[in-house]
C-alpha cells in the first residue's frame, strides 16, 4: 500500500465521553509506526492522567498550555480576557513550531471549547488551519464545533452521551474520567 501523505482534519466532539480518549489513542498508533506527535491540551486545570504515559513514549512531545485556574462560568471579564490572550499566543507557538515540518500529528485537546468560550480566537484558528504543513494531521477536540471548523474538516465523529455516572452524582474518577 502506497503512503498517502495528505495531512487530514479531525473533530471529536459531543457531549459524550470519549473525545480525548480517542485522540490520544491515535497518538499512540501515530507514534507506534514512528510519527512524531505534538499533543496540547486547552481548558485544563492540570495535565490529564493519559499524559505522563504519553511523554514517556519515543515520537510524542506533549507542549503545556495556559492552565485554568478555575471553570469559565466563575472567571471575571479580565480572566477571560488573560485566557484569550495566553490561548492565542499558543497557537502562534504551535503554528512556529509545525512550520518546519517535523510533526506528522498535531493533537489541540479542547481547541473546540476554547474556541466557544471566547478562549481561543476561531478566525486565527480557522488560519492556522487552512496554511498547515500539508502533510500535518491535526486533531480538534471539544464539545461545540462551529459550522466553519465542520466544514474544513475532513473527519467529524459525534460522541453522544446516552448514560454517564455523573447523572447519578459520581464525580470524574482520576484514570478514567480524567
């Protein structure tokens, strides 16, 4: 089978489980066949238990973001503001870092929802999208896909929620949750 070099499009998103789950898993086949993966996780309060596995394996290189210091719905005006500015500067260091060439797979973690929160501006996103490397896979994940972000992507799976145990009170369990 001949190697297709096309870099493809991916949104996970929804409000079921298992978005986050996925990417990582494809950065482990990515890395598995000796691609190299750069994996940034938005909208997190600390590093997921998934990525001290991940950083230990050959190929993926895991680029901190700004951390949230608390939910969205209890930040001020200024903090929403300071997460902006920080989640774009980022983005311009992910753009300057895949530009030479060097990542087969780019995973943003959560790009989706800090782009609906008003974290991460969609039209630098929607650029940085449009003028990537070629051969750049890039995986989105997050829960509120804008139709434009739809539209560029070449892959788009809804996680849809039918029964979660946080419907019943258990809260997020370390290792399985988060």
């Amino acid at each position: 089978m001949a190697e297709n070099n096309l870099g493809c499009i991916h949104i996970y998103y929804g409000n079921g489980k298992g978005k986050t789950t996925c990417a990582m898993g494809l950065a482990v086949r990515a890395a598995g066949c000796g691609k190299k993966v750069l994996i940034i996780q938005f909208m997190k309060t600390g590093r997921s238990s998934e990525i001290a596995v991940l950083e230990s394996l050959p190929g993926i290189e895991i680029m901190d973001a700004p951390r949230m210091k608390k939910f969205s719905f209890r930040m001020t005006d200024e903090e929403k503001q300071e997460m902006l500015t920080a989640d774009n500067a980022v983005l311009g260091k992910i753009r300057e870092k895949v530009a030479g060439g060097d990542y087969d797979l780019l995973i943003m973690d959560e790009t989706l929802g800090s782009c609906h929160k008003g974290f991460l501006d969609e039209q630098l996103l929607i650029d940085f999208l449009k003028n990537k490397p070629e051969h750049l896979e890039v995986v989105m994940t997050g829960r509120h896909p804008d139709d434009t972000l739809m539209d560029i992507a070449d892959y788009v799976t809804e996680m849809h929620k039918v029964k979660h145990p946080y419907d019943q009170g258990i809260m997020a369990r370390r290792g399985i949750e988060f």
